[in-house]
C-alpha cells in the first residue's frame, strides 16, 4: 500500500520508548507520509477539567 500523500497518526500510551515511534515515523517521512506521533498526557496535565 502507498502511503505517500497520506496523514499517518502514530498513537502511544504511557509504558513506551522513544525510539520505538521515532524509527517507523522516520520510515514513514521517506516513504512521502505526513507522520506525526501522539501520546497521552500524564494525568495532572490538559486542561484542568
């Protein structure tokens, strides 16, 4: 499947390592995507809700 031209959302929950999204984000970029990763804020943080 091509993904170039494509918005790639990488999504990450509290227990991971940088380097496990930074790898497949990078192989995303060159394959053409627009990749962005994502993760949860700590709870405490946002908006005060």
């Amino acid at each position: 499947m091509a993904v170039s031209d494509k918005h790639v959302a990488i999504l990450a929950d509290d227990d991971y390592q940088e380097l496990e999204l930074h790898y497949p984000r990078l192989r995303l970029i060159e394959a053409g995507a627009r990749a962005v990763a994502l993760r949860r804020l700590p709870s405490g943080c946002g908006s005060g809700r």
